[in-house]
C-alpha cells in the first residue's frame, strides 16, 4: 500500500513539474475573456433597470428605521 501511494505522489509532482505555467497565448486568451466579461458586466450594472433597482435599494436601506 505504502509503495502505491509513492508511486502515485511521484506521478503528481511529475505532472506538475510538467504543467508548471500557462503560456503567452493561455494568458492573451484569459485576458481577453477577461476584459469581454467586464464590459458585458459593465454594460449590465450601467443599464436602466438595474440602476433604478440599485438605485432603490440603496434608498431604502438609507431610510430603513431602526
């Protein structure tokens, strides 16, 4: 048992030593998706609706009585 268990953790750090880092096009790619993802984000918070909801739900926490 003690021998599988070695056998094994040897095999994760060799993957690891292996896929030690993302590559320059990994991180074009990530940062990419990044940047779309905040400006879809953006767009969605900066919208009428939501600002009118945001909008009150600061109101009304401002008016809450305690």
């Amino acid at each position: 048992m003690k021998r599988k268990v070695t056998v094994w953790v040897r095999s994760l750090v060799r993957a690891a030593r292996a896929d030690s880092g993302m590559t320059t096009s990994e991180y074009a790619v990530g940062t990419i998706a990044a940047c779309a993802f905040a400006a879809v984000l953006y767009k969605v918070v900066t919208s009428a609706p939501v600002m009118a909801q945001l909008q009150s739900l600061l109101k009304d926490a401002l008016d809450a009585k305690f």
